[in-house]
C-alpha cells in the first residue's frame, strides 16, 4: 500500500493513525541498526500526535520521515554537521507545516551527508548510510536516509531536497519514484535562495500517485518568495492515468559532463525508448547542446556557496569537502560568482531552448549503478571526491541549472541494483511528466521489486 492508501485505510476505520506509526517504529527499530537511515527518532512525538487531533487533510495518519537539512520545531536537526549536533530548532520550514497540514505524523529525521554537499549519505558526525539492496551499497544523496527509510518499508514515503540531484539520484540508487519540481513550485520560505535557485524540496515515493498528490501538498506561493512557478491547471494528482496523448520524446544517453555511461544504465535508458514507443510516442536520439561549457567547474562556483550558509566558528568541524567548498567561496571575487552564475544561465538558455522542440527528454537517472559506500569519498583530495560525485551522477546537476521539472522512475534491475531513468519536461510542465511516468509505471509495474513494503517486518 502506498501513502494514499494508507491515509483511505484511515479514513474508511480500517486502521488507526496510532497503529501505523507503531508499524512505522516497529520496522524502524529492526531495520535501522543495519541501514543507518535515521538521525533521529522522535517515537513519543510521533504517538501522540497519531493520538490527535489530526488536521484532515489526504494524508492524514500517514508516518512521515523528514529529511535532517530541513527544520523541524522540536525536533533536533543536525544538518549531519558536528558543528549543529545539538541544534533544536524552534520553527518549522514552509515545507514541513505544509506536510503536518496534510494530516502526517513525523516519526523522525532522515541522514545525509554534511548540509547536502554530495551524492551519497556518508556523515562523519551520523555514520554511513546503506541500501536496502545491497548494505555494501550507496543509497545515494544528499536524501539517502530518506530513500533507504522507504525502500526498506520504515516510512512510506519521505521528505527530501534537491540541488544537484539529490531527490533523483538516491531515487534512482533505491528504486524509488523521485521528483525534482520545477522552480519556484515549491517555497523555501523562510528563508530565501541561497543557490541561486538550484535547490527545492520534493518527495521519495513508492508510487507516481503519491508524488502527484505530495506536489499538491507542497505547491504554492510563500509571502515575499523571489519567484514562484504558475500554478497548474488541475490538481497535480489528476495528471496521474491521464492520457498523456502523443508525446515527441528525445533519448538523450551523452551525459553534460563527458564521462562514461556504464551498459546497464544506457540499457535501461534504451529499453524505456523502445516501451515509450510501444506504448505510441514518438522517441528520437538526440543530444542537446550540454556539453562544450565546463559545466562542473561553473556549478561549483555557486555550490561552494552551500557550507558558508551555515553559521560555524571554527572550519575544523566541517567535513574536508565542505572546508575545500569554502575555501573557494571565500577566494571567488563577487565579480566572478556573478560571470558564471551568466554563464550558467546562458546555459540554461540555450538547453531549454533546444528541448522545446520535445514534450520530454529520456536519460539514465545516473552513469553508474549504486556504488560502493566510501568509493565517492575514498580519495584524500576533497575535490576528486567532488570529480568521482559527477562521474557517478552526470545527468541530473543541469537539470538544477534549468529549473526544469524532472523525474526519476525505477525501470529494470542489474546484478540485484535498481536501475532508473529520468525524465526531463518542458519548464514548469510536473504535469506531463507524471502522465509520462504514470503510463511507465502501469505498462512496467514496479513497487512489488522493492525489498520490503511498509510495516513489513
């Protein structure tokens, strides 16, 4: 069952709000030990607040586990930092009230890697997070503990963020559904935008359904946001089984950085071009115009941004990566932040204008399968860290820079791994996109793969 059936389960008195966070502890107390998902569990909380009163909203019951970058008041937040250990805030973001609002009951905090920096969970303040599929395995990042916490049935579904990939790669590493939103659906409220509109918040899910319903959830406009994304035209959870018509489709397997593709992710990219055209779409290779710019070395300059957000005295807490992210937000003269973050718009300029000419575009959801927990990290130099990061994730950072929607869906399995590929839409356009993975998911059904199933012990 996923969170809408759990929630209809709970509506119709099939079974109580108290008795699905019992589930919901019980299968984090027996798996977590292994899987290092959660930062924090907040069991009491959780109890009586699935006691009620509940707000009446679609998911109301449900267990929710929220990621530890975000604030949660009265829940200690870490932000996977030594420098924030202790740190308890006394506010919820926008983006958690929405999810209380929506009736969900948070049973705790989700690892990931120091503020977020990188694409697998690995914390020196709160341990390595696994997979489900493989404990000897990343479950990718920054919102791994979110993604192994629903893949191994501890939450049905879970908060995260992306701004680099960090929704859609760890989607991609468990097997999940997993959603980038377009720019400016969703707000960061209080705060402002600190990445120059690279991050936003999303959802790991087991189903396309409940991303829809979740973007309902998360959708709309925050007093005094920057931006904001046109509100659609029908509720987001009306999109999914809609006939999505006949779409034109780019396959696009050249990464925008130039790195290699291993077989089984091509493999699932090219067998998804051949389903969709089955299914009666159009699908034409092609390869935008990503490539030429050095896109990693532009991105970092306003991702090194990222650790100086972050008020800590004494640089010796951080992680060496975030030290070396630092150091060149500190060396990088205003002038030049401002010439490559143009540069990264002209970018952006020129892809979307490119993928106008397509309903969406079909790449591997990453270059690799999910590799080996320490591989990313296991150089001393921070930056080759950073370097091994793109080679494993290539296809989802520009994504960021385009603000486009777009879209991981679980589709085939390689020696044991998940394997997905991603969906890229038209700016501001969820809706397609999740016609497209909602058509996917019922002529290739998936969640029956997962390793384990909410409250399965």
């Amino acid at each position: 069952m996923d969170a809408l059936a759990l929630a209809e389960a709970v509506r119709a008195g099939e079974i109580g709000a108290r008795e699905l966070v019992e589930r919901s502890l019980a299968a984090i107390e027996h798996r977590d030990p292994e899987l290092n998902a959660f930062v924090t569990v907040c069991a009491d909380e959780a109890l009586a607040a699935a006691d009620g009163p509940l707000p009446a909203g679609p998911f109301t019951g449900v267990p929710i586990a929220i990621k530890d970058l975000t604030e949660t008041a009265g829940i200690r937040t870490t932000f996977s930092s030594r420098a924030f250990a202790d740190y308890v805030p006394l506010h919820d973001t926008a983006v958690v009230r929405r999810l209380r609002g929506a009736g969900f009951v948070i049973v705790g905090k989700t690892n990931t890697p120091e503020f977020g920096v990188t694409c697998v969970t690995e914390s020196e303040l709160n341990g390595n997070c696994r997979n489900p599929w493989d404990t000897s395995r990343t479950p990718g990042g920054s919102s791994g503990g979110a993604a192994a916490a629903v893949a191994a049935g501890m939450v049905p579904v879970a908060h995260g963020s992306d701004g680099g990939g960090s929704i859609r790669i760890p989607a991609a590493c468990c097997g999940l559904v997993g959603l980038k939103p377009a720019r400016g659906r969703i707000s960061a409220a209080p705060y402002g935008d600190g990445l120059a509109g690279l991050a936003t918040n999303g959802a790991l899910t087991v189903s396309v359904r409940d991303t829809a319903a979740l973007l309902d959830v998360l959708s709309g406009y925050e007093p005094g946001d920057p931006s904001w994304a046109a509100p659609p035209a029908r509720p987001f959870a009306d999109e999914v089984g809609a006939d999505p018509g006949r779409l034109r489709i780019a396959l696009a397997p050249t990464p925008p950085v130039p790195v290699a593709v291993d077989e089984p992710c091509l493999a699932a990219a090219r067998s998804a071009a051949e389903l969709l055209t089955d299914l009666g779409h159009e699908v034409v290779e092609a390869t935008p115009p990503w490539q030429g710019d050095d896109l990693l070395g532009l991105f970092t300059v306003p991702w090194a941004v990222g650790p100086k957000l972050y008020p800590v005295s004494d640089p010796a807490l951080l992680t060496p990566l975030n030290r070396a992210l630092a150091r060149i937000a500190e060396t990088t003269p205003s002038h030049e932040y401002v010439l490559a973050i143009g540069r990264l718009q002209a970018l952006a300029r020129r892809v979307v204008a490119w993928s106008l000419d397509y309903d969406a575009v079909l790449t591997p959801a990453l270059a690799k399968l999910p590799v080996p927990v320490g591989w990313v990290l296991e150089p001393d130099e921070p930056m080759e860290q950073f370097q091994r990061g793109a080679e494993f994730t290539p296809f989802t950072p520009l994504v960021n820079v385009t603000g486009q929607p777009a879209i991981a869906v679980p589709f085939d399995v390689a020696d044991g791994l998940p394997v997905a590929i991603q969906l890229i839409g038209r700016p501001s356009d969820e809706a397609t996109l999740l016609r497209l993975a909602s058509q996917l998911e019922l002529a290739r059904p998936w969640v029956g793969r997962l390793p384990h199933r909410f409250g399965e012990l």
